[in-house]
C-alpha cells in the first residue's frame, strides 16, 4: 500500500488561477477589439473620412443599409454625395423631373420583391425611360414628399448602363449599426 500526503499552498493557488483568468480575460479582449476595428472597416465607410467632395459608393451589399440610415437621419447626410446604379422607376404622383431610383428588395425565400429607392430629381429626368438601369451621381438634400420629411438625390451625373448581376437587394441586416459618421 502506497500513502501519499501532498499540501496545497492557497495563496499559490490562488495566485496560478488569477493568473491564468488575467491571461484568458486580455486575449479574448484583445480578439474583440481586433474584430470590431477590422469587422467595421468591412461593412461601411465613415463619413469621418469622406471629405465633402468625394462620393460614396453604394453597391447591392450595402444598399438597403444606407438606404434606411438615410431615411431615418436624414439631416447627418444632407450634403453627402453618393453614386450608385438602379432601375428608373416612376409613380403617377411624381412631376416630370422626379423618378424613383429604384432596386428589388427580396423579402422572402420565394423572391417576392418590394420596390425600395431613393427620390431623385434631375430636369432631364423625362428622357429616361421606364426600367432603364442607369448609374447616377447626386448629392443628399432634404425635402418633402407626402408631407414628410425625406432625403432627395439632386442628380449630378447620370448614364445609361446594362443590368447589373446583383440586381437584387435584401432587408438590412441586423450586423449593420447605424450612426451618425454612416455613409
């Protein structure tokens, strides 16, 4: 028979698992805070950066992200200039000058689609057809449609392009955080 008699010291063993839980607590910190600084620089950009000459670019990705910050602040983007491609897109209570650059928001596993855009204005606007998709430049301004407040594209440049492959848009995502330095 084999007796063996050990001590265990408290404070030592304290101090080896307070260690241990420092060193666990400050990498998975330091996983964190990488992934939240790189995770960000993935999803959009900051208006931080955007100096009040450059455009921001919107793609099929990001679109009904920015499209709803905007609608939701409107006055944060006021003056912010954006360039992005979408179908012509009228309505009968629209004036000459005005359409809907619009694109097909899936909102079901069948491909149901809403029609979902921004109210843009340009004077030549009645030279472009119905459904033509077309790649447009335009700044941010503020005004009213219904009686409510809502962001207008005054179109700066505007060309005739093909359909795009990602001609489809989903629902915002929940990883998107809107804030006021969005866009």
């Amino acid at each position: 028979m084999f007796i063996y008699n050990f001590k265990i010291n408290g404070t030592k063993l304290f101090k080896v698992f307070f260690t241990i839980i420092i060193i666990l607590v400050t990498t998975i910190l330091g996983i964190c805070v990488y992934r939240i600084f790189t995770g960000a620089s993935e999803n959009f950009v900051l208006a931080d950066n955007i100096k009040e000459n450059e455009v921001s670019k919107i793609d099929s990705k990001n679109y009904t992200n920015i499209l709803k910050t905007v609608h939701d602040d409107i006055d944060t983007y006021v003056g912010k200039r954006i360039s992005f491609t979408g179908y012509v897109y009228r309505v009968s209570d629209l004036t000459d000058t005005q359409f809907i650059l619009a694109r097909n928001m899936v909102i079901s596993s069948d491909y149901q689609c809403l029609v979902v855009g921004f109210l843009c204005d340009f004077v030549n606007a009645k030279d472009f057809k119905d459904n033509s998709w077309v790649n447009v430049t335009a700044e941010i301004q503020k005004g009213t449609y219904h009686n409510s407040d809502m962001p207008i594209l005054k179109i700066t440049e505007i060309t005739v392009v093909d359909k795009p492959n990602d001609e489809f848009v989903y629902p915002p995502d929940e990883s998107y955080i809107p804030t006021s330095s969005v866009l």
